[in-house]
C-alpha cells in the first residue's frame, strides 16, 4: 500500500461481482456504495438493459457507455439512437429511461444512493 495514498487499489473482473434485478434489466456491480473502504466518489455497474424504466437522480450524474447491442436511450422526452461504443451524458434531473437489448457501463458521479433514485 502506497504510505501516501493509504486507499486500495480495485480490481474486479466480470463475473466475480454480485448480480441483481434493476430498475434498468439486470447489473453486476463493479463499484458500489458497499466499497466502503474505497468511500467511492461515483460507482460502476456493467447492466443488461432490458426495458429500463422511467427514472431521474436529484444529485447525480450517469454517464452510459454501450458496450454491445443497440437501441434508444431517452432523455428529457428526445430519443437518442445508440451502438456499441456510444456514450450518453445524462446530468441530474433529467427524465430517462432506455430501450432495447445491450450491455451498457453506467458510471454514476457521485455515487447514486438508494435515496437519489425517482420514478416518473
């Protein structure tokens, strides 16, 4: 451990992570509020979308990367067509949701707590 920087370095490899049912499809989760040794300042979760619904977060921002597959992301009621290797800024308060069948890096900043979540 680096004396000057006393945080632990994480190394997760797909697979290894919890799994669970999401607003959004399905998530491993790569970094989580439960990483309370890192005090993570955003979290990860790679998520098999699949009908997610209607949400927004008060505080946080979502970054989406699609890894695999296509489909529409929704922000703020304009549809956004996506593909393997588009990225979606999605900043707080904004209204959305995503449709279709992909694999999708969400990167929440900061960490999206169970009580920044809200459907609309």
């Amino acid at each position: 451990m680096n004396p000057f920087n006393p945080t632990p370095v994480l190394v997760r490899h797909e697979g290894h992570t919890p799994r669970e049912k999401s607003a959004c499809g399905w998530r491993d989760r790569l970094i989580s509020c439960e990483d309370t040794a890192l005090s993570p300042a955003a979290w990860a979760h790679a998520v098999d979308i699949d009908g997610a619904r209607s949400h927004y977060h008060k505080r946080s921002t979502e970054l989406y990367y699609v890894l695999d597959g296509d489909g529409t992301v929704t922000v703020d009621g304009a549809e956004y067509a996506v593909q393997k290797g588009s990225l979606v800024h999605i900043p707080p308060m904004a209204v959305h949701s995503a449709q279709g069948r992909m694999r999708v890096l969400v990167v929440g900043i900061p960490d999206i707590a169970d009580d920044d979540y809200f459907e609309s």
